[in-house]
C-alpha cells in the first residue's frame, strides 16, 4: 500500500493480525473512536458551542460535561477530569500536594513516569520493597513509611500505588494499601493505567484519594489520555482554579484550573475517548471471561516443559510475563534466525506483538481475544513446541 | 445524521461552510493528517517498532526522528520535540528555569496558559504593557526588566512573548525584544502558537532561546500537540535527562526526558502532526499571500460607516480583531432576533465562525481562505449591511 506520506506507512497490524503486545491491547480503538476521530479531527473541533462558563468539561455539545460527571461515577469517586495522559495526572497531583525535598512513596515497579513527575517537582521518591511473590504488601507499605518517617523526620506526602503493575500484571492489595495509608493520614492514589476500563474499579471501595486510569492504555482511545479522579476533599486541592491577577491589566483567569494549566484534551482524543466510553463501561463487566481466557492459555503454555509464567498464578490480569528460556531460547541458541525464528512462526500463524526475536522472558496481553483467538494462540505456541520437538 | 454515539453529533462544519473562527482556521487538518488518524488511532500505534535506546523521538518507523530533526531546522533551532500542547511546552521551559517565588515577564495579553504555568511552579507573572498600537515594544520590555530588578532585587528568570498576539493578532518586535533579552542575559521565550505553522519563524534570527508552536493552533494537527525547540545551551537545561534512583530497586531510567515525563505525543496526533508537515513547510511559503487576502477583506469591511478594525493595519497577520458596534451592533438593539440576525444572515450565506450573536468586537481568522472565498466573504458583509440599510 502507498504510505501516507513518505515516511509514514498505512499501518494494518490489528487489522490483519491478533497483536497480543502488552501495551497495545486495551487501547485498540472501538468503531465508535474511529468514527469520532474522522469528525472530530481538528484540535478545536470540540470548541464550537464552547459558551459560558467557557472551561472545557463544561461544553455541552458534544457532551463533555456529561462525560465528565459519567467517568467520576465510574469510578466511584467525587470528580474527574480527563488531562493529557496518566503521567500529567501524576505530575498535577504531585505538584499539587508535594513541595521541592518532601518525599513520594511509590512501588519499587512503579512506573518510570511517576517517578519523573516526582523527580520534575524536585521532590523525591522512595520505594516500597515487593515481595517473593512481587507483590506490594500494606505491611510493606507501613514499614516504608515508618522508616522515612525515622529517616527525614517526616511522613511522605503522598503514596501512589499501582492496582496492577506494568511488570508482572500481578494485582495488589490496593485496598489494604488506601487504608494503611488512611491511617498515617497520607492522600493515596491508585494507579490504574491497566485497570481502569479492562475491570470494575470502585475508587472509594478501595480507600483511593486519586484514581488515574489511561486511555489509550486501558480505554480503547487515542494518546494522550489520561483520567484523574478525585474525592471531594482532594478534588479542592488539585483542582484548584487560579488565584493570580496582572500586575498591570488586572487580568484573572476566573475559573480555570491552575494546575491543569486550563483546557486539556480536546478534538480527537477526547471525543474519541468519549465515543469509546459506552462500550468500555460495558467491557469491564465481562472482565471474568477475560481472565478465564487468560488462565486457560497459560494452563496451555504450561504443557511445553520449562515454559515459566513470571506473574502469579492464577492470573488475575490480562497483562501477562513469560519465560521461555528454556525452551524457544534454547532453540534460539543454534538457530540460524536466532530469536526471530520464534517470532517469525507466531507472525505466520498470525499473530504479533512479543517484540521481535523475544524468546526469553517477555510480556503479553490478551485483553480483548475472543475465545477462539485465545484457542488459536495457544495451540500455535504448541504448535511451535511440537515443529522444534520441546514437546 | 446519526450521532456517533448519543450526544456526539457528526460534525461537518469544515466541510459545509466557510469557517472564520479565530482558532479554528489554521488548525484544519490536511487530507494526509486525516489518512494519519485512520491509521494511527491507537495510542501505542507508534510503539510497533521502539527499539533501543527505547525514546519516541528516536522511532524510525514511522519517521519520528526524521521528523523531530526536521522541526528543529524548520524553526532554524538546535533542537526540537513534540510536546502535549503549546502550554505543556510552557511549563517544561519554566519548571526548568524557574523556581518558587521567582518572576517571569509576560505580556500583559500573554496567553492565560502561560500564566497558570508560572503560578504552578509557585512563581509570579509580571505583565509588560502594550503601547498605544496595542504593541508589546523592546523599550517597555527593558523598562519592566528594570523595575523588576529594583522591586525584588533580581532578575526575571525568564521573558516570555507572543510573536502574535491572540488578542488583536498583532506581530510584535520579537527580534528586538530577544535582542533586549540577550543584553540582559535572561532567556527568551517566543511563543509563536499562531506563527510556527503559518509564516516563516526563523528562532535564531529572531533571537529566541526557545520557540514555542501549537500543532492545533497553527500546524494542521489534532491536539493536544506542541512543539518546543530550543538552542543547544536550552536544550541541554528542558531537554536534560532524568537523574534520580531506586533507593530499593537501584533503577534508573536512562534517557528518559525528566521535564518531558518521558514519551509525549504518541499515536493518532504525532502521526497527523507528521503527515501534515510536508504541507505546513510549503504553506509558510505563502504567507505574503495570506496577509494580502485580509487585507482585501479588512478594505472592503472598511467600506461599511461605522465598521472599525481594532487589530493594526494593515494587517500583518489573519488573525484580527473587528468592530461592528456602531454597524450590525445598533441594527440587533432592534431586531427581535437581537445580535443572532447577524450571525445568522452569515450562516445563511454559508460562513460560520464569529460566535453566535457576536455584533460588538469579535475576531476572525482569515487563514487559508481562497481568493475567491475571501472575496464571497467580504461581499457577504457588504451585502448584510446593503440589507439592513448600513450603506
């Protein structure tokens, strides 16, 4: 097919392929993002009836005040923004409640992004051990506390815990964590970039001040989108509209927020996000079939002997680390191809997404393969066993 | 038509009208940028081939860092990354240079997004007034610089102008405010949302530390997308990488871009940045013909008693901002359908764009009309006014 422009190919890999990438899965578009894309390209395509209070999750047509109140009920928390990413989520709630030198507590996996945000205000992070079954425990989460508490004099400002690692896609207690954290008096907020739109999540059930979920993660929508949803009392805090005037106009900037420097995401990834929203709102209800199917594939990769599945067993996620250094590595090692052989027969059984030539410890995720996709997966992984003799 | 989803209508004001909304026009997505979002939807739609040193902007298919190189030459500056929006960009220059309590100098029109920028940093925004031509001048720009100095004892840390205004999109004296700044060792900003895109922007001529673009404003692209270049002496300081650590994990995260919080721009709005590049670097190109087409209009709207342009003329810029209060402002004191008859007599002439009821000062952009549409549209006022007697 002619590229688009030189440079950029037409890309058709969810077309013509089951991608079971870690990353790619829970973002793949619906028809209704695709639609909204089409028509609401243009940045300011979501500005036409922008009328007063004039702040963007109050436009009414398309309905991104609806949106706005729908996703805060979703979650099951007091109010919720839609911002550029879960990383800005990150960073607007840290520069809201963090000063330069005070302390972030985050899990020894968390993700590199909140580590930035944190590293941005000038602050810093610490982490919080896993353990032998890499999981973020409460109890290690009090202790960690107690000792930067012993350290540095005083409590870290905030705890910000995934509710499913990007790593292993092992889920933690976040709720034992949130009421931990409630004890010490310290805001919690709950990463749910793999969670929020794949599973129910019940902010308020699980003792979150923050929830932050993201959309082209989890929320079939385009980049950048992220959600950040708050309880009342914190909502105050982060959402804060400006308090600044001009030295020589007098100028105020009324009602905008300060920290999410006004507008946020318009045109095509809000709308697209939107559009999405009614079937990802359905999808997290199916959210058990999904881990059957998940559970039974890796019920499956585990008949070819020395196959490991790093995450914990049963799964409880999608998102899911495997080891085949035993077996497809193995074979890597006198292969002519090397790795790529390994890849290259998923590729012609269909399927894509471990990273090319992968054949020792590396991530997939299911999210989203019907039953007969999953079926067709994993007996093309022993498939591959029985074609280089592993079984 | 059938919404997209309910409450999202498909939106085809592009496609049925003249549109002279003042941030609309040169936004407009090309016909490549619309392929580009079709293709690209999926957020991670990008990541398909991220190797190492595993950095968006090093991604060679599709041709991010081809891309990336050639805005940074496009701008005539050492380098350039795409960042989440003209705001975001901002904030990456003033949490880089800027620390709390610190000021930086802003036009006293400067866009509200950079003000909540400073004010998040816990930093204060001090305005330059604009002279009598409603003109931010070098003068008044050093004048600020010295009362500052005097106030507080120090230095701004940073002068941050619009090279147009968008208020009255005025072309200020950027060359010789950056000049001003140079004499005094503060770094310039020059934020060019409604230029980088539509006229020729040369950084180093105008002598910028930093120039600042908005794809969606000025670069036919989706938002939220930005542009930040910087000279090499700036660019080692926003651009710098993250150096923190793990205090358990001992991690650390290579190349990842602190201020950045890493990845920025990815899939859908990248892609369309991209693939409408090819035409923004030929459009500027045609910029003498751009401004000759408002300046036709600006004559011809001129012809109405009573009409007034409040933007300077002759217009150097599309952007601009009219008068009508003493014309179409006195006939809806009386017309039952008050300031709407007008707005909707150029509905009817198949123009939309000045907000509905709009009568007294509103603004319009002209960008990327033809000639034969810049000739209906000004022949549409003409008429309207033949019509309720104003000639």
């Amino acid at each position: 097919m002619e590229p688009i422009i030189p440079g950029i190919q037409v890309r058709s890999r969810e077309e013509d392929y089951i991608n079971i990438q870690p990353i790619q899965a829970a973002g793949r578009l619906t028809l209704e993002a695709r639609k909204a894309l089409i028509s609401y390209g243009d940045g300011y395509s979501v500005c036409d009836f922008c009328l007063r209070p004039f702040r963007l999750d109050k436009i009414h047509k398309p309905a991104i005040n609806q949106f706005t109140l729908d996703l805060a009920e979703f979650l099951n928390m007091d109010e919720a923004r839609v911002v550029r990413g879960a990383r800005r989520a990150f960073q607007i709630v840290v520069n809201s409640l963090v000063e330069k030198g005070e302390t972030v507590l985050v899990s020894s996996i968390g993700h590199y992004s909140l580590a930035l945000a944190v590293e941005s205000r000038g602050a810093l992070w610490r982490e919080v051990p896993l353990n032998e079954e890499n999981i973020v425990t409460s109890e290690d989460v009090a202790s960690k506390i107690d000792s930067i508490k012993k350290e540095s004099g005083s409590l870290p400002k905030l705890v910000a815990i995934h509710h499913v690692d990007y790593q292993f896609g092992n889920l933690h207690p976040v709720a034992e964590i949130g009421k931990v954290c409630r004890d010490y008096g310290i805001p919690f907020l709950l990463n749910g970039a793999y969670t929020v739109g794949t599973m129910p999540v019940d902010g308020k059930k699980l003792n979150a001040d923050f929830v932050v979920g993201s959309g082209h993660k989890s929320m079939a929508a385009p980049a950048p989108t992220g959600v950040l949803a708050a309880t009342e009392e914190y909502a105050a805090k982060v959402f804060r509209t400006t308090k600044a005037e001009g030295d020589v106009s007098g100028r105020k900037f009324g009602i905008k927020e300060t920290e999410l420097l006004g507008c946020t995401v318009m045109g095509a990834p809000l709308v697209a996000l939107m559009a999405s929203f009614p079937k990802v709102r359905e999808r997290v209800k199916n959210w058990d079939d999904e881990v059957e199917k998940v559970n039974y594939f890796t019920q499956e990769f585990l008949k070819i002997p020395g196959n490991k599945v790093l995450s914990e067993l049963p799964r409880k996620h999608t998102l899911t680390k495997v080891d085949t250094t035993e077996t497809f590595g193995k074979v890597s090692e006198t292969h002519k191809k090397k790795g790529y052989f390994f890849t290259n027969e998923l590729s012609k059984r269909g399927i894509v997404g471990p990273f090319p030539g992968a054949t020792h410890a590396y991530k997939i995720n299911t999210y989203g393969l019907s039953w007969s996709q999953i079926k067709h997966l994993s007996e093309s992984y022993l498939d591959i066993a029985r074609e280089y003799d592993l079984i």
